[in-house]
C-alpha cells in the first residue's frame, strides 16, 4: 500500500483514493498525519545564535543595504497586489477622490 508524505497509508487505486477523501470528508474516518518529528532543540537555539552573530559582525552600511533590498522586495509584492485592481474599482476609487474635494 502506498504511503503518503507523513509515512500514512493511502490507498493504491483512484477510486480507493476518492472513497478515503469522502470518509475524511464527512468524519467517518481521521486523517492521521502520524506522529510529528521531533525538533533539534539545539540546532535551533544555533540558529537563532547564527542570526544575531552574522548581524553583528556586518558593517552598518551591508545591514542598511540588506535592508533596503528587502523593503525593495515587499514594495514589488505591494505594488503587484495592488496593480491586480480592476479598472472599475480604480475608477471608483478616483471618482470618490473627486468628490470628496
């Protein structure tokens, strides 16, 4: 029987497949993901540790620089979300600028 990303066991067939959604679906069956790995305590107070060395060892100007590329960054994802707008809504957005002047 195949197993899933967690280690569970899937059915091999679609329609075994389609059946194991429904049950989940209507709680007739648990989706079991298993037990979850444990975390490396240690790796992850290094991690953190790692961070703050590397911030500290850099230079003023690189973390201003890091920094400006990342604002650069969350800009470009504003700027995109915001190009997403419809005219229409555009539209109304600049007809209630007009009016409320």
């Amino acid at each position: 029987m195949p197993t899933g990303p967690e280690g569970e066991k899937r059915p091999a067939g679609v329609i075994g497949n389609a059946v194991t959604v429904i049950r989940i679906a209507t709680g007739e069956e648990r989706e079991d993901h298993g037990v979850a790995p444990a975390k490396n305590k240690t790796a992850q107070e290094l991690g953190r540790a790692g961070g703050r060395k590397c911030a500290e060892s850099m230079t003023p100007e690189r973390r201003a620089e890091i920094a400006k590329k990342a604002a650069a960054k969350r800009w470009k994802n504003l700027e995109w979300r915001l190009s997403a707008l419809t005219a229409k809504s555009t539209e109304t957005i600049i007809a209630e600028g007009q009016t409320s002047a």
